[in-house]
C-alpha cells in the first residue's frame, strides 16, 4: 500500500475514533465507559468503520472465508463485513441459544463460568477465519472464541476490534493477531 493510502487510512480511522463518547463513573463510580453508539447513529460513520475493517482483511488477510461475529455487540459489524467481503459470516452465541448440533467451549469468568457455541454444519475444518467483536478489555471473551474456532478446526487468521482498552493488557492473552481500529488508554 502507497504512503498516501496509509495516511488516509489513519485519518479516517482518527475521524471514526472522534465519535465515540466517554462517560465518567459509569456504570458505577471509577469506570470510564466509552460508547461506540453514536457511530452507529451516523450511517456514514458506520460505513467508514465497517470499510476500514474491510480494507485491513482484504490487505492483510486475503484468504479470509468466514467472519465470526461474537454475541451481541460483534454482530453489529460482522455481517456487514462478510457481505463485503463475499464470505460467510457465523454467530458465536451463548450456550443453549443455537438449534441443532452445536460446538461449545467453556471458560472461566472472574465470578463463574461461561459457554459460547456454534453450530457444528456453520464451519469446515481448515477454513480461514476472522473473528470480530466490539470490545477488547481483559481478553477472556475473545480468547475463548478462538479457542473454540480451533475446537471446530478452523484456523484464525486474525481478531478485528472496534474499541481496545490497552491498560487491560487483554491483548496478551490473545494467540492470534489483532487489530484495534481505536486503542484507547
């Protein structure tokens, strides 16, 4: 890609980060809470977010068959890039919320455990998946859903983000790579 192309990329990244709105001590006192909802409000604004997730795959990771999107917030984003992108797109749900067959993998959470599941017929072993959410913060959601692409056999080829927040070192637990579109500390 061209200087000029990297350039334009990033200002057009910076301008989608302009939209997203922090609130103080929410939803308790102590937490800053970034809200990425007034992105959605503007369908231009949308558009760009969902075409610089496009733009980085079809650069970097060509061979891209599936996008999965993790509940809920990930399928904000994920469906429109694989209609995009002319691939699949496939839901990770919460246990017990998909028919038929599914795959499941269990991890633990700071105060329990969680379940996340695909259906068994939505993949094939050895294709090439990007994975999708809205959030990364201590990285547990996302580790698990690549955990559970390997269980079905896939093979990640990267984990897209709209919103990292980079003091949670969620990162580190992440085997595969990822892209933050606004890494926020």
């Amino acid at each position: 890609m061209c200087p000029a192309a990297v350039l334009d990329r990033e200002s057009r990244r910076r301008s989608i980060a302009d939209k997203v709105k922090s609130y103080p001590d929410f939803p308790k006192p102590g937490i800053l809470f970034r809200d990425m909802f007034p992105l959605l409000r503007n369908p231009t604004d949308y558009r760009e977010c969902i075409n610089l997730f496009v733009e980085e795959i079809r650069e970097k990771y060509p061979s891209t068959e599936v996008v999965v999107g993790i509940e809920s917030r990930g399928f904000l984003f994920a469906p429109l890039m694989a209609q995009q992108l002319n691939v699949a797109f496939i839901p990770i749900r919460k246990a017990g919320k998909l028919p038929g067959q599914t795959i499941s993998y269990s991890y633990a959470l700071e105060y329990g455990n969680d379940t996340i599941e695909i259906t068994r017929e939505s993949i094939e072993a050895g294709q090439h998946v990007v994975v999708v959410d809205d959030l990364l913060a201590t990285g547990g959601t996302l580790s698990a859903s690549i955990e559970l692409m390997n269980k079905a056999g896939a093979s990640v080829e990267c984990c897209m983000v709209l919103l990292e927040l980079c003091d949670l070192k969620g990162r580190k637990k992440i085997k595969s790579p990822v892209y933050s579109m606004i890494p926020l500390n």
